[in-house]
C-alpha cells in the first residue's frame, strides 16, 4: 500500500482502523437526489420550500417588470415618438 497520495487533501479508504485493525468506514458521504419515500427532517424540507418559493418570486418578479415594461412603451413610449417624427415631417416639408 503507498503512503503518497495523489491527490493530497483527498479522503483515503484503504487505511485500517486503529481500534481493530479493520478498513476503516467511508467517512465522507455524498449528498444524492433522495427518493420520495425516504425520510427528511422538518429542516430540510423548510430550506427547500424557501428555495422553491424564491425561485418563484424572482420569476414572477422578473415577469410582472417585462409586463410593466411593455405597458409603459406600448402606451406611453411608441404613442410620444409616433407624435414627434410627425411633429418633424411636418417641420421638414
């Protein structure tokens, strides 16, 4: 077995343990997609409605601003423009 890793930093699993002499367990778990059926804590379910509700208030944030945008070009913006380049035709011929 080599003493060198490497990757130095990385989590090692061919080591054995100092109580028995027997590999030692996994220590670093990764976090996977959970299936429905297995249990969460009121934590986690907490932290993620939050994340799903502001991902819903930033999009319907970002939606009612393009809506208010629009209203305000289509009936304040194009309507002053349309009045001005004919107030500038009419000035030109």
């Amino acid at each position: 077995m080599t003493k060198q890793k490497k990757y130095p930093g990385t989590p090692t699993y061919h080591s054995t343990s100092a109580r028995n002499g027997r590999r030692a367990a996994n220590s670093v778990t990764r976090q996977t997609r959970m299936p429905a059926h297995v249990m969460r804590i009121p934590a986690e379910i907490q932290r993620e409605n939050q994340m799903r509700a502001f991902r819903l208030g930033v999009l319907v944030g970002f939606a009612a601003t393009a809506l208010v945008l629009g209203a305000v070009l289509w009936l304040w913006v194009i309507p002053t423009m349309d009045a001005a380049v004919a107030t500038a035709q009419g000035m030109v011929m």
